[in-house]
C-alpha cells in the first residue's frame, strides 16, 4: 500500500479518487483507494496494490509528478489495509486487524482529546496564576476517580480501551441476566456487575480488550426499553 501525500486539498474526495485511479492504476491492479475529509487526513490518500512490487513500481516513477499542481509525496504506508489483510488473511484475522485498528484509533482519539484539555487549561501569556483549587472527593459507588483540581479530565468517549466496560442510561429493570444476554455474545466475556445502591448503570468485564471494543462497537446508543444507552470505557 502506497501512502500519498501533499494532495490537493480543495479538490472533491469524489475527483480526487478518480484522478489517482487514473495516474495509479498504469502500475498495477488496484484494490482499493482511500481518502478522508477529516483534519487528519487531509492532503493524504492510500492507494492499496495487489502486490508490493506494483506499489514499489508506482512510488519509483509517481515521486515528484504533478497532480491537482502540487507534486505528490510518496512512501510505503506503515500498517496494512483492511482490502489486504482481507484478501491474504482469514476471516477471524481480519476481525482481529479491524479491532487492532479500532483499538489504535481510539487510543490516538484519547490522546488528541488530553492534549486539547491541556491547550484550554494553559494560562494566555500575562494572565495571573490561577488560585490553587481545593481537592475534589472522589464519586463514590460510580467506579470513577477524582480529577484532582485541575488535571485535564478526558471526556467519556474518549477514554482509551481497557477490557470493562462503563454502561450507563439502563431502564429500570434490566440485572444481570438480561445485561449478560446483550453482552455474553462478544468474545471473552467474563461478567456484569451492577453498582448497590446506583440505577441504571452497571460495569462489564472482558478478558481482554478486544472483546471489550467489540462489545462496545456493537452497543453503544443501543435503544433498551425506550432510550438509548451509553457505553463508554471504565475510567482507569
């Protein structure tokens, strides 16, 4: 897979695609062709071979050529796409890759979401030193920790992956047994835990944290009785 980058960032996603299937495909069979409008990927696309020998081909001859007036930058992407592991993997490998991928992009999610908390709590240049804040007690029974003042708090979708899962929103009347028919269906479930004395929140528990993205993936805002749930992970 070729990585592409300095792309023109004005052109349509659709015309983009188009014009690198037609400058790309000259060196090899295409699998596929990725490029997003978010902040991140912006400028950049994957271009996805059938082997590494057309990739290498298309990176020695495309280096420097024009496209959209600005010359492309070219390189072999660090990780494989999902149209590869797809193709040379079995099905139960692809999932595993997809829940890596998964795993990664929220990991890297809840790092961006740390650095901007940092970035709003700096003072602007000049401003007085806040006055130091009194210690806040920690939420007792809801499995989560204090702050500590001013430290940045992360918010719940941000979290990273971790194998429990935190399910608020519940209607009243769902235990155990209901919450583990949900639940039990992901792989390496071990249990739920309900919190004594809490309504409609409850913690489950995966062996690992490839099952607790699964579960998370296939649940959150699920609708139970007539509201949707919330399903984040457990703040650590």
């Amino acid at each position: 897979m070729a990585t592409v980058r300095n792309l023109e960032e004005r052109v349509k996603l659709e015309e983009l695609k188009k014009a690198l299937n037609e400058v790309f495909s000259v060196f090899g069979t295409i699998l596929d062709i990725v490029a997003k409008r978010n902040l991140r990927a912006k400028g950049q696309a994957f271009v996805v071979y059938d082997s590494v020998e057309s990739a290498q081909e298309a990176i020695d001859e495309i280096q420097g050529f024009e496209l959209f007036e600005k010359p492309m930058l070219l390189d072999f992407a660090k990780t494989k796409s999902d149209a590869i592991v797809q193709q040379e993997g079995t099905d139960e490998e692809f999932e595993v890759h997809k829940r890596r991928r998964l795993a990664e992009k929220e990991r890297k999610q809840a790092v961006a979401a740390q650095e901007e908390q940092k970035k709003l709590k700096r003072p602007a240049p000049g401003a007085p030193e806040p006055a130091p804040s009194k210690p806040i007690k920690s939420a007792k029974g809801a499995g989560l920790k204090s702050t500590g003042g001013p430290t940045a708090v992360v918010p719940d979708e941000y979290l990273p992956p971790n194998k429990i899962l935190f399910v608020q929103n519940l209607p009243e009347g769902y235990d155990v047994d209901s919450l583990t028919a949900i639940f039990g269906r992901f792989e390496g479930f071990r249990e739920v835990r309900l919190v004594p004395g809490r309504k409609g929140i409850s913690f489950v528990e995966y062996e690992n944290e490839a099952g607790a993205i699964s579960a998370k993936e296939n649940t959150a805002g699920m609708t139970l009785g007539d509201q949707p749930i919330k399903v984040t992970f457990q703040r650590q």
